[in-house]
C-alpha cells in the first residue's frame, strides 16, 4: 500500500484541494434543502454536549431533588417554534459543524475529497506506482468527467455511499495486503461513515453479505476480516441507540427520523388506499391529524406547511410509532403494490446518481444555510390515486 505512507497521505491532501475545483472556481458552496438542518443540528448538538459538561464533571452540583435534568435535550427534539426537529446524523452533523466553525467552509469540501481519496489510495498498489502517467491520467479524468468533485464539494454526507463501497471494494480486492494497523484504521473510518446517513447500515448489510459470501466462496473467511464487514454494520445502530438513550432518553436505532417509507408508500398508493378504506375506525394517528386531507405524495406529506415537519413533537412522534404498523397493513391489503414501492425505490436509490439535486449558494455567513437554496428542486404536488384490486398492481388494474 504505497500511497498509505506520509508522504501519500500529503499527496492525499493536495489532490483533494484540486478535486474540489467547483468550490474555486465558481465561488460557491453547493447544497440541497437538507443543508441547513445539518448544521442546525450540529449547532444544537455541541450546545448540548458543553451543556452536559459540568453534569459529568460535577454530577452533584446537576441534582435537583434527586433527578438529573436533561440538559439541552429538548433543544434536539424540537425547534424555536415547536415543532419537532427532523433527524439526521448526529455524527456526520457535529463533525460538519465542527469543521466549519474552527477552519469554516471551505474546509469541508477538503475534508470530504480526503477521505474518499484515502480509500482510493488504498487501491493502489506498487505495480501501479510504477506507472505515474497513467495515475495521474486517470486522476484527472475523474476529476474533470466525473461526479466526485461535485460531491466532494456538496455540503451533504452523500458523497460517502461510494466511499462505503470503496471499503468493500477494499476488503474484497486488498485485504490481504493490509496490515493489522491499517485494517483497524479502515474498519473504524467505514463504521464512522455509515452513521453518516440513517441509509447507509442497509447499504452496508448489502455489501457485508456479498463480501462475505465471497470470500466463503474463496474459502478464506477468517475471523478478522468477519469483524471487518460486520463491525461497520453493526455500529451505527448501536450508537444512535447508545447516543440517543443518554440524550433524548429513549434509544433508538434511528432517532428523530422521518417516516420515509410511509411517505413514500403514501405517494405510490399502497398506504394511501389503505387508510382510506380504514380510516376513521382504524384508530390510527394519521386518521386522527389529517382526517380527509390525506397526503398522497411526498412533498406535501414531508415539507408542506402542514406536513409532518411542520407538527409538533407528540403529534410527530405518533406518525413515527405507528409507520410500521401501517405499512404492515398496506401490505396485507395490497401485497404485490406495496412490493413494488418497496422494491421499485430501492432500487431507484441504488442507480440515480447525479448532480440534479445540488444547488450553489455563494456567500454563506454563518452556520445555518437557508432551507430551500435557490435552485433547489422541491416535490411536486397534486398527484392523484386510484385503488386497485387488493392483489394486482395499480399499472394492471
């Protein structure tokens, strides 16, 4: 592992200043609407954990009739107007955050073209650094013909659903060629990333099984390169569940999420159908909040003023707690369209990549970009649905 050196780790941090190019050029930091709450809550994250510093230095002084107060916890459970905060990554947010108020913003995009580039790096083996024309021949076609500068320079974790891939492109290639040192390095910098995006541990469970079932294949599974697939897998749920339990006080694998699926099986018709039929007998909360102005598509369910977002904690917590149970329903009521959603968005997910989404904003001051940065694509409303049949699908029926 040639580049795995100090004086590779240099070249590392040079080249992600050039990869970085559209930062330089255009003057600009490129984001999506989801920018701003990274930051917000990485803001609220830090305020929390200085907060809670006399509490773990001083704990008696913290005591109020026996109990210990949650300091700042509500600050992450709901914003200045009460509402109930969106979930994000509480990681991938304190560490932004954090980069950006000791270095600011331009260090982010840095930061970020680093580390996929040390996963590259890895890549790259003593036969090939005898051959430095064709390496930076190939940086620069990747530089200038593909996305990666782009996401390098996008204030949002997306950029490392590929660095994630990469590590498995590194287990499965160059494992073997790793020293025990490096393979620690590697294993905590993936298990880092994959608490980046509540996306990424499914994304990660994909890839340990085929990596793992390669290897059986190979008939060299050893125990070490085991706890490198699955330690990854394994630690983002454990700390949002470890993280959430000592701030919010509940542990959840996924806190303050986004009821996602169901606004997805919402637009695609499955849930819609079936809460239409059920409600309001059905008990359910969405029932109970959006009575006959059911939302049937993801932006008016998710941003639209009186959206999910845009609700209070208890009644944001509702929707969260029954998601499950209704996409249950929705799947025994229509089975085969509520497959198709399931499966249809996975794999939309897995293949649309491109840089549709990213929106420049020049002249950031301060740690909250604006909520819909201009150019910013939002959901398109009025879509309408019609019940098919409980067993066929809505193009056949």
């Amino acid at each position: 592992m040639p580049l795995l050196s100090g004086r590779g780790l240099l070249l590392c941090v040079l080249l992600s200043i050039v990869l970085c190019w559209p930062t330089w050029i255009f003057s600009s930091h490129f984001v999506f609407a989801d920018t701003g709450s990274y930051f917000r809550g990485g803001g609220a994250i830090w305020k929390t954990l200085i907060a809670l510093l006399p509490d773990l230095w001083a704990p008696e002084t913290a005591q109020t009739d026996g109990a210990v107060p949650a300091r700042g916890a509500a600050n992450l459970t709901t914003d200045a107007s009460g509402a109930s905060t969106v979930g994000r990554s509480f990681t991938y947010s304190a560490i932004v955050y954090g980069v950006y108020f000791v270095l600011g913003y331009s260090a982010l995009p840095v930061l970020q073209a680093f580390i996929a580039l040390i996963f590259v790096s890895a890549l790259v083996d003593n036969e090939m650094v005898k051959k430095p024309l064709i390496l930076f021949g190939g940086f620069v076609l990747i530089a200038g013909l593909s996305t990666l500068p782009w996401y390098s320079a996008y204030l949002m974790p997306d950029l490392f659903a590929g660095t994630i891939i990469l590590y498995a492109a590194l287990l499965i290639g160059r494992y073997d060629d790793l020293s025990r040192r490096q393979c620690v390095i590697f294993t905590t910098l993936a298990a880092i990333l994959v608490t980046f995006h509540y996306g990424y541990p499914p994304l990660m469970a994909g890839l340990a099984a085929l990596i793992l079932i390669w290897r059986v294949f190979q008939r060299r599974l050893s125990i070490g390169f085991v706890a490198a697939a699955i330690i990854p897998l394994f630690f983002a749920p454990l700390l949002n569940m470890a993280a959430s339990s000592a701030v919010l006080g509940e542990a959840s694998a996924t806190p303050q999420r986004l009821p996602i699926l169901l606004a997805r099986s919402l637009e695609d018709g499955p849930a819609y159908w079936y809460l239409q039929d059920a409600c309001p007998g059905a008990g359910h909360a969405l029932c109970e909040i959006f009575g006959d102005e059911l939302p049937d598509n993801v932006g008016e369910f998710l941003w639209d003023e009186t959206g999910v977002t845009g609700m209070n904690a208890v009644k944001m917590n509702r929707i969260r707690d029954e998601e499950l149970e209704v996409l249950v329903k929705a799947f025994a009521a229509y089975p085969w369209s509520q497959t198709q959603s399931l499966l249809g968005n996975a794999a939309k997910q897995a293949i649309m990549i491109g840089t549709g989404n990213i929106a420049a904003a020049s002249g950031y001051a301060g740690p909250a970009p604006p909520p819909q940065a201009e150019g910013a694509p939002r959901q398109a409303n009025g879509r309408s649905h019609h019940a098919p049949s409980r067993f066929c699908s809505s193009r056949c029926c």
